[in-house]
C-alpha cells in the first residue's frame, strides 16, 4: 500500500511538471504581438530583421518571402488576399498579418487618407473593402466624415469595392449638453442622439412654458446634429398643466347708421279746435263710390276716398350704436383649436343619383376658430380665423322644388402673438342689409302707369361692422 502511495505521488509530480513545462512555452506564444502589413500585388516591402534564421509564409499563392543578407526580409504581393508571415530572428518570432490588395483599391484608400484630416482616423485594406476606423470628438466631426465617405461611395461602387464606416463619437452631443444644463429650470434635462439623424430631449421641468424654452433653445443648438431629415423629439414631462383661457367678445357696431327717406300717404283730418291744424293719421275712407260714365264704359269698381289726402316725405337718420353678439370664454390646451358658432344651419338638398336627394346642412352667423399656442418666453401665439356669413334669399337657387339661399361672407385668418392677458382686436368684417318696404292706397296703387302716384316705397340699408375682441390667458395648475 505504501508502495502504490509513492508511485502516484511520484506519477502526479510527473505530469505537474509536463504542465508547466507545456504552460512555459506556450507563454511567449500567447503574448506575441501581431504586426499589420499591407501591400499591392505585384509590389514589394522590406523587413528588417537582424540575425534572420529562418521565414514561413501561411500561402505562398498570396506573398512570396525571401530572406536577405541575414538582416532584411523581402515579401512580395502576389495576388489580393490574407496570410500570415513568421520571421525567426535571433532568439524572437516575429509575426505579420500581411493583407495584398489591388492598386485601385489602395488608390480609393489614399485618397481618403488625403481628405480625412482628423488624427483619430485610420484607413485600412481589407480583401474588397476600406475600412475607415477610429474616434473623433463629436458628431459635429462625424458628420463631416460622414459627408466625405458619401463622395467616394459612387467610385468605390463602380471599381465593385465597400467603404465602411468603423468610426465612433466620444461625444455624441459635444458642448449640447453643456450649453442646455446654463439654461433656467434645465436641471433634469438632457440630450441624445437615436442614430437616425434626429435629437432627443428627455427630463422633467416645471410648467409648459419652461417645456418650450428649453425646446426652442435646443432647437437653436442643435442644427450641426441633426441630419438633413432629422427631427427635435420632444419628451419632457411637467409638473403641472398649462391650458389657455381666451375671453371673447363679438360686437356688432353700426357704421353707417340706418337711413330711410320714403314717401307715406296719410289722412289728414282737419282739427275741430283749429280747422287751420290737420291731424295726420291712418287713411280712412268712409264713403264708398262706384264708377260712372256715359254708357258706363269704365268700371273702376268700388274705392275708398278720405276727406284729404296727406302725402308726406319721411327722412329718418339714427345715430349707429353697438350691441354684443356673444361673450363665449374657451379653454383649450395649447396647440389645440377651439371654436363657437353663434347662428345656425341650412339644409341643403342634393341628389344622390336615381332620383333620390339627401340633405347636408351648411353653417352660416358669426364663427371663430382659435389655435393658441404656448412660446418659450411666455407669451402666447394664436391662429385666429373668423367669419361673418349672412342668408342672402336674392341670389337662392332652386333646386328640386327647395329654395336654397346664398350666403354673403366675409372670411379672414390671421397669426398673432401677445403676452398672457393683452388683448387682441379685428374688425372689418362687415354686414350690409339692405330691405325695401312698400305701402300702397288699396287698388289705386295697383294701377299701370297711375298706380305709382299711389305707392310709398321706402328703403333701409344697414351696414355694420363684426368687431372680435380676444384675450388669450394661461392658466396653470
């Protein structure tokens, strides 16, 4: 039993040293360095070596080696291709990853090395392919780089060659992020790229409008950044909403007053205190009288005859004055529109094909569309675009046995911008209303020619002027 104990001790001490001797001399092995060498078929380069023992070359088909006066190793390009060189020189292996390549492909690739002028940048050979590898500072630089493969992309392609782009960014955003975190309420804000040519700003602020300053300053900072398509993708959060109150008031002001000149036929009945006064009133006719002639050829048939008949000339000039329309107040969240209508609906029929009519309704009165939108220095942007439109029954159309009236309208739009609480005026939007009123004597004012001398005609025109009166507010909570 002893006797088996020494042999396997003896045995393990054996084969421990069998593995250190193996981890011995694969040890300079693991920590031989690799030299890249590259060349063009059918050129030649120079090694120096000292002391050259002996070369091996991985294949002969791609480099061709030969050792020269003891000192120097020439290895020859023979066609394009990877192998691997092992010069034996004094008591040191030396090993070359040796890459021949064709001579348009080293032309592609010093012409690159040419116009990169950035130091961390290196240009390599590799089988079909330049690989432009290394760091540059910024995507500033990037970009610039990007720029320059993009014009030797057309020739790398017509020779059959690939340009990749092994470069990376140190920093991607540069001095963006250093620039934003001066901004005001920018704490818990930050900045990145997504690879696609577009900037994102993430974080946490207090309000909306902090929200866009913080937008509109990144916006300025970023354009070496962005690509040509490139976006700025909002996702900053707030803590608390911001929403704008617009106060409206919709007045309608005369400009023109209203105007009537007509002629009115009246009774005139004499005072009995003063037969010199007559009292002007409603034509009364208390005798009744039948046409008479010889023959009675004309029969003008019964007809009302006053005492006197008191024609009169009616001017009528009234001072304009104004009166509200509406008075609506609209909350809405910025960047979305709001709206109030104050009038009404049409029906308008039209057919649908085979014989049948469907009906859609039209607005018409006076309505407004708003779209007010924060600003980063706390003032408000508001689209504004109202209208006026009126029934107009002189131009309808009949269709299907349904009368359908025009519309008169009167249509603007318009971007302005003001602090929280200024208030923004328009006007021009002007209504004109013209009416014809008729008064005639019974039967005598129907008469051709003669009925004229019978008949009042008398004429209105209004016209006015729609005045908005807006006041946009943001209200935070």
């Amino acid at each position: 039993m002893a006797t088996h104990s020494v042999l396997t001790r003896a045995g393990g001490a054996v084969i421990a040293g069998i593995l250190a001797l193996t981890i011995v001399w694969s040890a300079p092995a693991a920590a031989q360095s690799i030299t890249m060498l590259s060349l063009q078929s059918g050129h030649s380069v120079v090694i120096p070596a000292p002391g050259v023992a002996r070369v091996a070359v991985g294949d002969g088909r791609i480099a061709g080696v030969v050792p020269v006066a003891g000192s120097q190793v020439v290895v020859n390009g023979k066609s394009p291709g990877h192998t691997t060189l092992y010069v034996w020189a004094g008591s040191k292996r030396f090993v070359y990853d040796v890459t021949v390549t064709q001579q348009q492909l080293d032309d592609i690739a010093q012409m690159l090395r040419t116009s990169i002028a950035d130091p961390g940048v290196q240009v390599v050979n590799f089988d079909d392919a330049v690989v432009v590898k290394g760091t540059v500072s910024d995507g500033a630089h990037f970009q610039l780089l990007s720029d320059i493969l993009s014009r030797f992309d057309a020739l790398a392609k017509a020779q059959k060659y690939t340009i990749v782009n092994a470069v990376t960014v140190a920093h991607p955003i540069g001095d963006l992020q250093r620039q934003l975190s001066s901004f005001p309420g920018s704490d818990d804000v930050r900045v990145d790229l997504d690879g696609k040519g577009n900037v994102i700003v993430s974080g946490h602020v207090h309000d909306a409008v902090t929200r866009q300053a913080i937008l509109e300053r990144t916006r300025g900072l970023a354009g070496p950044y962005l690509a040509a398509d490139g976006k700025l993708i909002d996702r900053i959060g707030t803590d608390t909403t911001s929403q704008v109150d617009v106060k409206v008031y919709v007045l309608e002001i005369d400009r023109t007053a209203s105007s009537e000149l007509g002629l009115r036929f009246q009774a005139g009945t004499p005072d009995p205190n003063n037969p010199n006064n007559i009292i002007l009133g409603p034509p009364s006719f208390p005798i009744v009288e039948e046409g008479r002639g010889i023959g009675k050829p004309f029969t003008a048939g019964p007809f009302f005859r006053t005492t006197r008949l008191a024609p009169t000339i009616d001017l009528l000039m009234q001072e304009g004055h104004a009166r509200m329309l509406s008075s609506p107040d609209l909350v809405t969240m910025p960047g979305s529109p709001a709206t109030f209508l104050v009038g009404g609906e049409i029906p308008i029929p039209f057919s649908t094909g085979l014989g049948q009519v469907s009906v859609v309704y039209k607005q018409f009165g006076v309505q407004l569309n708003i779209t007010p939108t924060l600003l980063g220095d706390g003032s408000v942007e508001t689209k504004i675009a109202p209208e006026v439109s009126d029934l107009d029954f002189q131009d309808a159309v009949q269709v299907n046995g349904f009368l359908i009236p025009a519309l008169k309208t009167s249509r603007l739009s318009t971007d302005i911008i003001t602090q929280s609480g200024e208030s923004i005026i328009m006007g021009g939007m002007l209504r004109r209303i013209e009416q014809r009123n008729l008064q005639k004597v019974p039967i005598l004012g129907d008469l051709p020619i003669l009925g004229k001398l019978f008949r009042s005609t008398s004429y209105q025109h209004n016209e006015s002027d729609v005045v908005f009166v807006m006041t946009p507010e943001i209200i935070t909570r």
